[in-house]
C-alpha cells in the first residue's frame, strides 16, 4: 500500500470519484460528537490565519482506497472507499455548506472554486451522468439527501423539502424535530448554520471584526481546503481489503457481525463482476429497514435484532450449536463449506428466504399458520424453536397443511413438556438436532413425530398420555405457567370448546386467567359440609403436610382444596376489567357475572353447575383434558389403548 498526507483541496482538486460501497455503514456523524468539535477546529485555525500566523496542518485521520479496475482505458478513475467514507461524506457537506453561503453572499469567483472540489468536470464525457458528477458517491441509503444537500443549492429548499417530507406537526409530543431528519441533511444546516452566524457576527466569535464579510469566507475556505489534511492510504493489488476493512474498524466499539457479512458478501460480489446493485436491491436492501435495527434481549443478550437474526439463520443453515461471540467467523465457515455450491446472489436470497420467516416469527402479521404459531412461541418465550421453524418455512416447499401439521406437533411438544414442568435446559440440542434429522429423512410431520418420540428421559421426552393427564389434572398450573401461557392453554381449550381443533388461535391481551375458586378462599368459601376454615386451620394444615405428619379429616380436606385451587379445573378466561370485581365473591354471585360479561363456552360450562367444590373442579379438569388430548397429540405409538381409554372420561 501506499500512503502519503493530503489536505482537502488535494482528495478533491482531480476528476475521480469515491464510491462507498454498499457493504459500508451508513452515514453515522452526529452534531456532539463529530460536527461541533470539527465546526471549533475550523473556527480555531481560521483564528491562526487571521493573527498572521503559520498555521500547523491539522490531521483528520486515515482514508483508505482501493482503485477499482476499468473496463476501458477511457473510463474515469474510480477508487472503493474500505475506510473513511465518514469524513470523505462530511468533507463534501461542508463545502456544499460553504458553497450555498458564499452564493448567498455573492461571492461568485468563490461559489465557482469550491463548486469544482464537489462535481467532476463534464468536459471529457466520463462523467455526463449526474450520479458521476459527483466526488463522492455514497451508498443508496444515503444517496437521495445526499444528492439533494449537494445539488439543490438552497438551504431553504433543502430544509422545506425535508419537513414536507416528514411530515411534521407544528406543536405537540410529535413536532418534527432536527434530529428526525437524514443524517446528511442534519449535518449540512448545521456547518450553513455555523458558516452564517460567523460572517454575520464574526467579533462575536472570533474576537475580530476588522475583516470583510468576504475576507472571512475566503480565509474559512482556504482553513478547510489546505489545513486539514488526512492520510490517504491506495491499496495495491497484494493488500487483503478485508482483512484492512476488519482491523481498522476495531476501535473499542467493534463492527457487529452483521456489518462484517455485509462486507465479505458484497466485496465478493464485486470480485466476481456480480450486479452489485440489483442484488442490494433485491436481496439486502429490506435490511436497511428499522426493524433490523431495534434491539431485543434473549436471555442475558441485548443486541439489534439483526445479530439474532444471524445467529438463528446459522444454526437452521448448518445445523448446529451458534457461539454468539463467533457469528462472523460462522457465517466464514459455512460459506467455506458451500462455496463451490453458491454464488453470492444466491446466498443472499437463500439469507432472504430465512429473513423473512424470522420476521414474521418476531412480529408476526395476519392469521396464517405461521404468525400464529409465533404468537405462540412468544406466549411460551421460546425463541430457541425459531432455526427449525425457519429450516421448515425457507427451505422447503411442502404442502400448507404438512406444515401446519409440523407446527402443531411441534407445539404438542413444547405444551405437553411445559404443563409436566420438564426441563428446558436439553431444547437447544433437541431441536438442532430435529434440523438434521428432517434435512437428512425430509421435512414432514411423520418425521419430526418419530424423532419427538423416539427422545427419552426428563431432560428431552415427549410426554405420554399418561404423563400428561397426571400433570394436566394434578399439578398447579396457574404456577407452573407464566401468565401467557396459561391464557394460550384455556384459550385453545376455549376453541376446542367450539370444533375448532386444529386452529392455533392468536391471544387476546384482553383476556386474564381467573380462578372460580378464589386463592385466599378461607373465610368465604367453606367445605363441603358447610365447615367455614379459619386462617389457623388452614396454615396449621398446610404446615403439618409440609412435614409429613399424620391429617385428620379436616386437614386432608384443607389440603385438597388448597392442592386443587391452582389447577386447570379451577381456571377460566374473564375480561381483565371484571376479573377485579369479582374475584372473591361466593360462587352464585361469580357465576351470574361471569355469565352475565362472558359470551366464552369456557364459561358457559356453569350454566348448569349449582355448586363449585372439590368435585366440581375435578370433574371440569376431566372434561378440559379430553379437548386437551385431541389438541395436544401425544408421541406416535405409545398409550394408544389408554388415549381411547381417556377420551371415554
């Protein structure tokens, strides 16, 4: 490589252009921490010139450039910008920023010399698109306000067109303010704004009033073009501009992975005389969107969405176990792996593909089979299925009703495991290994059931009929399953209620568990008998069962009730806004104001139930478990003759 310092006036004085490539990030600089430190540099070594003084050279960091080949020794040169494009794109606003005011001061001989350090000359042709007249040509996210700041020429014009665009709102909480606006045009009003209030009230900032408006401008541009200098770096044809692009880059604040497999891909595009365009275009450009940006948290992590996306993608693609400190290095070995298989067009569409399930998976839109399941996996906080459900989606084109058969053995899975309180520690290698073993058997229901069922042990098993009737009936559920996920459970069993048995239904935020049988039942609900328990009797109770010590009658009949209080047969869907009102209430009470608010079948169940007791709640968790077991299918071949068994309850 070759490096050597030159000032503005050098980068920009011949007729060539900088392309940003589209790998680079977009236009980041803001107002804090770039523009107003750069702006007091400016204003500093104007100060020097003006006092007579030599001013020092003032370093602005590296530019690096990779010329880029020519098809014809007429072509113009072109150089890829690996580095720097921040201060290449800053450089080119200011002087658009000091252009715009010296015409408005017409300072015309001015306007015309910092006019020819942004657009290259048409004189030859090479240049006769407006798009090449340009020094620096950024990429497609910044393109259009960048045009506009360089040729519109007008700071109203610019400001106004701006505004229009977004829209805003002349008072009020959504007021547009400046930092709504792109990037680039942010940047430009400001470095006009600073320009302007310097030669309008230059004694008020530099402490001299004794130079003309256009002396001030002439020694500000002369500051710019000659003092500020970088070093610009050309590559030759031995240097790796990966591996350049990576390391300087890594400042204390990493690229993320997903800036590094924008880069590789696209820089390989280039090599390869791809269409690097259309492929943005179709292929990445839905990227760019905020979406991608927002961060979201899995487990401990908290990181934009796009590196989940990454890491979710690599798994369902290879099959195996992502190190999220290692996604770019996994994503190398994977393209390793298939290199002689794809070429980066179809890469990126095979990337595509994925994304899209992912987004759906993550903001799910509509009443298909897919959105609906996602609402399901988030009721149950179970991003770990999303590589199998994005294997099954992207790279397959099997039948609807085969997937939406996949999907609800899925679900009978992860329902049957979460309602038996298994372990959740085992999923991840489950489910890469379900991803290897329908890719290698096909991807189809019959599969994933064998697979499912041929898992043994707590940690991993698809629980039997058996296993899930003692756990359904018997365990407290209104514990065991966060809020969520107990709607998702009584609001399938409502749908079952209606012959809906294969509808994986979307939850209503509207809709809260309640108990019939309130928790703290003492004192208002007595036994059956008649016997009202005080709060010493209950505890006395519960204490002596903790231990293990021998129960009277009353005791065993405390303990029952106690046990029985948090099970699904004492659950039901209400409207929240009811759910507070009627919470304690004895049972003829809550049962009219349920019935009364409630059009649910769930709740058309008491009807015709004159007392809620013990008997009551088993016989209704009885009932629920049958519409259970023909929504939640158990593992294929096993407690057949106890499945017919059971649904004869």
């Amino acid at each position: 490589m070759k490096a050597k310092p030159e000032c503005v006036r050098d980068i920009f004085s011949s007729n060539c252009q900088y392309i940003i490539p589209i790998f680079q990030r977009h236009y980041v600089w803001d107002r804090e921490v770039q523009w107003e430190p750069l702006w007091d540099d400016m204003v500093s070594q104007l100060r020097v010139r003006l006092d007579g003084r030599v001013p020092k050279p003032h370093y602005c960091g590296a530019i690096v450039i990779d010329e880029r080949k020519k098809d014809s020794v007429s072509e113009s040169t072109r150089f890829s910008v690996i580095d720097g494009q921040q201060r290449l794109t800053t450089f080119q606003i200011i002087l658009s920023a000091l252009r715009d005011v010296c015409f408005r001061q017409e300072t015309s001989e001015l306007t015309a010399k910092i006019g020819k350090l942004i657009f290259n000359s048409q004189e030859s042709g090479a240049f006769s698109d407006p798009a090449d007249q340009v020094k620096v040509r950024p990429t497609k996210y910044d393109r259009g306000s960048f045009f506009d700041v360089l040729m519109t020429a007008d700071r109203e014009k610019v400001r106004s067109k701006y505004y229009a665009t977004f829209k805003p709102k002349t008072s009020g909480k959504n007021a547009l303010k400046e930092f709504d606006l792109p990037r680039t045009v942010q940047a430009y009003l400001f470095f006009y704004d600073m320009v302007s209030r310097l030669v309008q009230s230059p004694g008020d900032i530099l402490g001299i009033d004794t130079y003309s408006t256009e002396e001030i401008l002439i020694h500000l541009v002369e500051t710019f073009l000659a003092d500020f200098q970088t070093v610009v770096i050309l590559l030759d044809s031995s240097d790796d501009a990966q591996v350049i692009f990576e390391s300087l880059n890594y400042r204390g604040a990493p690229l993320l992975a997903s800036d590094l497999i924008r880069n590789y891909a696209f820089m390989r595009a280039e090599q390869n005389r791809e269409n690097v365009d259309e492929i943005y275009a179709q292929d990445w450009s839905h990227f760019e969107e905020r979406f991608w940006t927002l961060e979201d948290r899995q487990g401990r992590l908290k990181k934009p969405r796009m590196e989940f996306f990454f890491t979710n993608f690599l798994a369902a693609a290879t099959g195996t176990e992502i190190n999220q400190s290692r996604i770019f290095q996994e994503y190398l070995d994977w393209i390793n792996f298939r290199k002689h298989d794809l070429k980066v067009r179809e890469e990126l569409k095979f990337i595509y593909k994925h994304s899209k399930v992912y987004r759906q998976l993550v903001e799910p839109v509509g009443d298909d089979d897919l959105p609906n399941f996602a609402r399901f996996l988030s009721a149950f906080d179970f991003t770990i299925a999303f590589p199998l459900v994005m294997a099954i989606f992207a790279e397959t084109e099997i039948e609807p009703e085969e997937k939406a058969d996949i999907l609800l053995t899925l679900e009978s899975y992860i329902v049957r495991r979460s309602i038996c309180d298994r372990t959740t520690k085992g999923y991840n290698k489950v489910f890469i290994q379900a991803i290897r073993d329908m890719r290698s058997k096909g991807i189809n229901q019959k599969v994933l059931r064998d697979f499912f069922t041929g898992l043994n042990g707590d940690s991993v098993d698809w629980p039997t009929d058996e296993q899930f009737q003692a756990a359904f009936m018997r365990k407290p559920l209104y514990k065991i399953l966060t809020g969520q996920r107990l709607v998702y459970i009584l609001s399938r069993l409502e749908h079952a209620e209606r012959h809906k048995y294969s509808e994986i239904i979307k939850i209503d935020s509207q809709l809260t568990s309640e108990h019939v049988l309130p928790q703290s039942w003492c004192g208002t609900w007595p036994l059956t008998g008649g016997h009202q328990v005080n709060p010493e009797q209950l505890e006395q109770a519960i204490k002596k069962d903790r231990l293990q010590l021998p129960l009277n009658g009353l005791e065993k009949a405390i303990v029952e009730r106690e046990r029985l209080v948090n099970t699904i047969g004492n659950l039901t869907l209400i409207v929240g806004r009811l759910n507070s009102s009627i919470g304690a209430n004895i049972f003829d009470l809550k049962r009219a104001a349920i019935l009364q608010h409630s059009s649910l079948r769930l709740n058309r169940y008491f009807q015709s139930v004159d007392d809620w007791d013990e008997e009551a709640i088993t016989r209704r968790s009885e009932l629920l478990f049958r519409d259970a077991l023909t929504i939640w299918r158990g593992p294929k071949g096993r407690s057949l003759e106890a499945r017919d068994e059971l649904l004869s309850v």
